[in-house]
C-alpha cells in the first residue's frame, strides 16, 4: 500500500469505528463487531487518485470527532461487552486502545 492509501484506510476505519463508538455506547446487549473489506473500500473511494491534503483533513475531522466521543465515557460504557466475528469478547475500552494501536502501526508505515 502506498502512503496515500494507507492515509485512506485510517480515514475508513476512522469512518467504521465513529459508527461502533457511538452505538456500542446504546446496545442494551453485547455489540457484535461487524467486519468490513480493507482493501476493496480504499480502492472505491480511490484514495490514490485523491488530494493527500483533502485525505488529511477528512482525518483529521474525523479523530477529532473520535477522541469527542471517547471522552465522554465512564466506567460503565467501557465495559460493555463486545464481540468479534471469532467469538471472542472484549470491551469497549480494549476496541478504543486498539484503535490508537491501529492508528500508531499506520503513521508509523507513512513515516518510515
């Protein structure tokens, strides 16, 4: 992938996990992670052929949101319960500090 590319990823995960971050916060149930397609989502959205300056401040824009949302919880919404596509259980607060991992692992890869 190139850096383009992976600047369009984070921009869809980001996009995904505002989705998951908000809702996990309302289930009354445990909250089933739903997966999605990596690879074909930053080949439709054609992140090579766009502006690095438009991908960046979609990023940007969305983190910001993001880190919105995860100041507002408690210790209460980050336990609740979800579960991957494996089976596994994990909690909501495990999903936010993936999610910077993810984000670190890829920042990493632009700057390297």
């Amino acid at each position: 992938m190139v850096k383009k590319e992976i600047l369009g990823h984070l921009v869809d995960s980001g996009i995904y996990n505002i989705q998951r971050f908000t809702e996990i916060q309302f289930k009354e149930q445990s909250y089933r992670l739903q997966n999605y397609n990596q690879d074909e989502l930053v080949k439709a959205n054609s992140y090579q052929n766009s502006s690095t300056n438009d991908i960046l401040d979609l990023l940007c824009a969305l983190n910001k949101r993001i880190i919105e949302l995860i100041k507002f919880q408690d210790h209460l919404t980050l336990k609740n319960e979800i579960i991957l596509s494996s089976g596994e259980i994990i909690n909501f607060k495990f999903l936010i500090e993936d999610y910077v991992i993810h984000f670190e692992h890829h920042t990493k890869q632009i700057v390297e």
